[in-house]
C-alpha cells in the first residue's frame, strides 16, 4: 500500500521561516500534553465514541476527538473487522495523532478546538440525536463543503479567541506535520467565527500529489475572515473499504511565501531529521 510522509519535517520549517525573517508560526497541537483516545468496534449497526480533554500546552486549551463508523458502508461482517481509533499518543515519537481501522469499513474521525475548557468528563462534541445511533458529523468530506454548519458535527461553544492571521497578519496556511500515511484518506478543515458561523471549509484527498499545506485562501463557503477564529474542526476519512493507518505529529499555522514553498524541494537532507531527535529539541526548548 502506498504511504505518504511529509517531505519537510517541523523543525526544518520553523528554521526556514526563522531564517527568514518571518514571524513566529501558531502551535495548535503536537500531541505531547495529554493523552486521549477514542475508539469503535465496527459493527453492522454503526458505532461511535467521543470525549473532550482539558490540555493547557493546545490552542484554546482544549481538545476534543470523536469517531464514527460508518454501517451503509459495511461490507464484511463485524467478526472480521477490528476496532477503528483515534488516538493521541503522547510517549510514541514524543507525541502523536494516530488514527486507524481496518478494511471493509468507512470510519471518520473528528478533532475539535474551541475554548469550550470541557472536563474529562463533559465532552463538548455533542449528540443531538444518540437514540439513531449515528453521530451528529457523519458528513462526505471529499467534495466541498458550502453550508456546513457547527451543528452538524455537534459543536456547541466557540470560545477560542483566535487570530490565526498573527500580529500582522502574515500567517496564512495550515501546516500538517504528516509523519506516515496510507495514501486513502480524505481530509476537511472547517474554522467557524465567535459567534458559530462558518469561516470556511476546505477538503482534500490525501493522494500522491498531497501538500501538508491548507491555505486559508482554499478555503470555501463562509465569511473567509480568519482573524476571529471561535472553533476548529479537523476531519479524517478514510477511502470505502481501504484500511489507514496515519500518524500526525503536529499541526500549525505558519507563515510560508511562494518562494519558500519553492525552496522545500531542495530540502531533502535537512528535512531528514528524525522525528525522535525532533520531538526531544522540542521537549527541550
């Protein structure tokens, strides 16, 4: 199966915009705070899971996950399939996103940023429907996303406070930090304003010619006014009956000039630095 890994790693990024002159970038999350996981058991009746966690070193403070499997998409039976899982590891690679499943089942796994300040115990991806089954963002994340609401995946509260364009409004892209991944995943950004509407949305199938780049400027349906950012929602999906096995260790909003993005071609050796040696530079700064 074919696999994708970023080809410049987070520390190659943040030297070259360092080197540059330009300003700091917008840590959302590396997964080194705290540990969360969901995870389903794939039935033929659907199954989902979800919890919000406090964690002080993520923007807002807060990270929720959530995760469905889809039972329209079924096509073994529940003995063959394992357990799907969303998972924040923070003692593999000093922290990490993995999200998995097995084949012969469509699942799709949901982070959440909003300042909601959630308990362990209080999740803030809510289900306004749990009698169905289903949970509330079963969305396609593959075409575009014009209308979508918070609602649709549960998300009730927006207190992030967040000018993801910076100080001087230099930052303008989301940047994922893809260590490894199946190349049969789908992706969906959704960034909603203080008061719940919607932003933005933005998708993208995760394919050979893959960018860990978002640009805010891709962005479609919404105000597209970044500066006052009430919530974040990541989404992951994984291609009809393709097996993922996908490990993130970071995502950011960075400031990157189309002469730069030029430049990371040239940046094989440098972005060779291993994730381990990475992760212990960031522990230590």
């Amino acid at each position: 199966m074919k696999k994708f890994t970023t080809t410049v790693s987070a520390a190659a990024l943040l030297a070259l915009t360092a080197t540059a002159g330009m300003a700091s970038s917008i840590l959302i999350d590396d997964f080194s705070g705290t540990g969360q996981s969901v995870s389903v058991a794939n039935t033929a009746t659907g199954a989902k899971d979800g919890n919000t966690v406090v964690d002080g070193d993520v923007l807002g403070g807060s990270r929720g996950l959530a995760i469905i499997t889809d039972p329209s998409a079924l096509t073994g039976t529940p003995n063959d399939i394992g357990n799907a899982k969303l998972e924040v590891n923070t003692s593999a690679l000093g922290g990490v996103l993995n999200f998995s499943n097995d084949s012969l089942q469509t699942t799709t796994g949901v982070i959440v940023y909003n300042g909601s300040g959630a308990s362990t115990t209080t999740p803030d991806i809510v289900d306004t429907s749990p009698a169905d089954g289903l949970a509330d963002f079963t969305i396609d994340i593959t075409s575009p996303f014009d209308g979508i609401s918070a609602a649709d995946f549960g998300v009730s509260s927006f207190g992030l406070g967040a000018d993801l364009t910076g100080v001087s409004g230099e930052l303008d892209k989301f940047f994922f930090e893809v260590l490894d991944s199946d190349l049969n995943i789908n992706i969906g950004i959704f960034a909603y304003n203080s008061a719940g509407a919607l932003i933005g949305a933005y998708g993208e199938d995760l394919s050979l010619g893959f960018s860990p780049f978002a640009e805010f400027s891709a962005f479609t349906g919404g105000t597209g006014d970044f500066t006052d950012v009430g919530a974040l929602v990541f989404a992951v999906q994984n291609d009809p009956n393709s097996p993922v096995d996908g490990l993130v260790g970071s995502i950011s909003v960075v400031p990157l000039p189309a002469s730069a993005l030029l430049l990371l071609g040239g940046l094989g050796g440098f972005a060779g630095l291993s994730a381990a040696s990475r992760r212990r530079r960031r522990k230590e700064a």
